[in-house]
C-alpha cells in the first residue's frame, strides 16, 4: 500500500480541517486542541496540505452523486482524488464505486 512506503508523499485535504472543525462546533468530537494547532501538527509531520484548486472545484460543481454520498466533503474529496490522479484512503469503501466503470 502506497501509504506504508516511506517514500510517498501524503497529502491531507485542506476539506479535511473544514470536515474536522464542523463535527468539532457540533459537538461530535473533541480534540483538546484547535485547529489551528492540527493543522501546523500535520504540516510538521511531513504530510502535504492540499490546496484548494479551480479543477476540482469545476468538477464539484458537474459531479454526479451516486450510493447516497451527497456529503460535499466526500464529493470533493473523490474529485481531488481523480484530478490529481491520487490514491485515496478513506474508511467509507462505497466511495470506490466514483473509480470504477459503471457502464
């Protein structure tokens, strides 16, 4: 698995602190740190903060959801994913159906 090569790079979503601060003001987790501190954490671990891009942001906006995922997180997510041509790591298997020829 790329993510156990010590040679890959990671990337983290920059969606994934918005996802994270949202379950933290509706009282879904508690970190006992900001977000801000999470997100200098990450960065200082060697991980990548992936950007927000136009491309992405274009395929959102045209992306059709399938199996329920209307969440706009996963959404962007997939499209990230298949812009940069990424593998993506995720424990919600169903989104693998967005990378798999449904004709």
């Amino acid at each position: 698995m790329a993510i156990e090569n010590e040679q890959s790079q990671i990337f983290v979503s920059e969606i994934s602190f918005f996802e994270i601060a949202t379950l933290i003001r509706l009282k879904k987790i508690d970190l006992g740190i900001t977000i801000s501190v999470l997100y200098h954490l990450v960065e200082q671990s060697g991980f990548k903060i992936l950007k927000f891009r136009a491309e992405e942001l274009d395929m959102l906006s045209t992306i059709m959801p399938i199996k329920g995922h209307k969440d706009p997180v996963y959404l962007y997510l997939i499209c990230q994913t298949v812009i940069n041509q990424f593998q993506i790591v995720a424990n919600d298997r169903s989104i693998l159906n967005y990378f798999v020829d449904n004709e």
